[in-house]
C-alpha cells in the first residue's frame, strides 16, 4: 500500500473504530499496527483520532505498539529503567519526565550515525564480521595443511619416512601392528576433514546470507 502525505505537510489522519480497525484517510484503505509502526521509522507523522468521540488517542496507540514489540522480544526498554518510570508516576516530578525523556531521545537519535560510524569502526570496517569470517577461513586452512602433513604418503611429507628400505627388517615385520595404527590414526583425519567440511560449509552460509 501507498504511503501518501497529506498536503501542507500535516500529520496524517488514523481513524480508530470501535471494531479496533484502523483507517488510514490518506490512502483510504485499513491499516495495522504493524503498518504505523513501518510509518513511525519511515519518519511520516501521524495523529490517531477516536473515529465516535474525535478524540486524541496518538499516545496510547503508540505505547500499544512499544508494548507489543516488546513482546515480540525486542527488549528495549530494561526493567530498572521501567520501575524507575513507574515510580515517576504521582510524584512531583511527573511533569518533567516527558520533557526530559523526549529531549534525552532527540540528542541521542541526532548523534546516532556517529555511534554507528564509531561501532563500525571499532569492529574492523563497514563489515563487523569480515574479520571473523577471514580468521575463521585462516583457521581451516591451517588446518587442513596440519592434516595434509599428517596424512600418510601425502605430499610435501617426509618421503623416508613412508618408503620402504632394503634391509628394514624390523619396521617390514612388525607390519600387522603398524596396520592397525595407521588405520586408526587414519579414521581420526578423516573424521576431523569431515569436521572442518562442514565447518567451511557453515561459514559460506553465513557470507552469502549477509550478502543478500
């Protein structure tokens, strides 16, 4: 659905219903909470009126959407921080609260790329993980070039020590128990290339999800 504004810049009118279904005037369709919700960050300004009494009811329906993306698991809001809104309420100070919370969010909304650029910065670039995912590509290859070297006859190993020489009558006769070792140290390499397989599966994943 379209998400028009209404001429002169002013807030565009919600009508609530007794059925709760919301009305958007400006495109003339129903609309969900979930939809003001994707209009409060796509910065388009709106007022919530009462479709029977013409009342004002932008605030609760707002704090109805933070209840319910809190209960989605969002978590914003930390619970000290809730029970020291609470307590605001019939003290003293309840008037001030509103305007020291909305100027405390417009500094911090006001210095937010910053703390982006700062974050993205400090965790290696544009990227936070391509740093680990190229440690975590490093690792495999470490790896696979330790179990290339522990493999039996493998290149790049040490040829006198897998050839066979005349005379070597000790190592050609105690060829059943040497089997049975170098089988079993052979099942432990082929069990962990299929560890670091699958591993390297894993980490591909990740890259093309974060790329698309």
């Amino acid at each position: 659905m379209a998400r028009n504004k209404t001429a002169g810049d002013s807030p565009i009118l919600i009508k609530k219903y007794a059925n709760r279904r919301l009305y958007n005037t400006a495109t003339s369709s129903y609309v969900t909470l979930d939809y003001l919700c994707q209009m409060v960050r796509d910065g388009e300004d709106f007022t919530v009126q009462d479709a029977r009494t013409k009342e004002d009811i932008t605030h609760s329906v707002l704090t109805q959407i933070i209840v319910e993306e809190e209960a989605k698991g969002a978590n914003l809001l930390p619970i000290g921080f809730l029970r020291q809104l609470i307590c605001f309420y019939g003290d003293r100070l309840q008037a001030l609260v509103p305007s020291y919370l909305e100027s405390s969010m417009t500094a911090f909304a006001d210095s937010q790329e910053t703390m982006r650029r700062r974050v993205e910065e400090a965790m290696g670039g544009l990227n936070p993980f391509a740093s680990l995912e190229e440690m975590g590509r490093q690792n495999l290859a470490m790896f696979q070039k330790a179990l290339t070297m522990m493999t039996p006859g493998a290149a790049g190993g040490n040829g006198a020590e897998t050839t066979e020489t005349p005379g070597n009558g000790a190592a050609a006769g105690n060829g059943g128990e040497g089997g049975e070792g170098d089988g079993a140290a052979e099942s432990q390499i082929d069990a962990l290339r299929r560890k670091l397989l699958a591993l390297e599966k894993q980490i591909d994943t990740i890259a093309k999800k974060r790329a698309d």
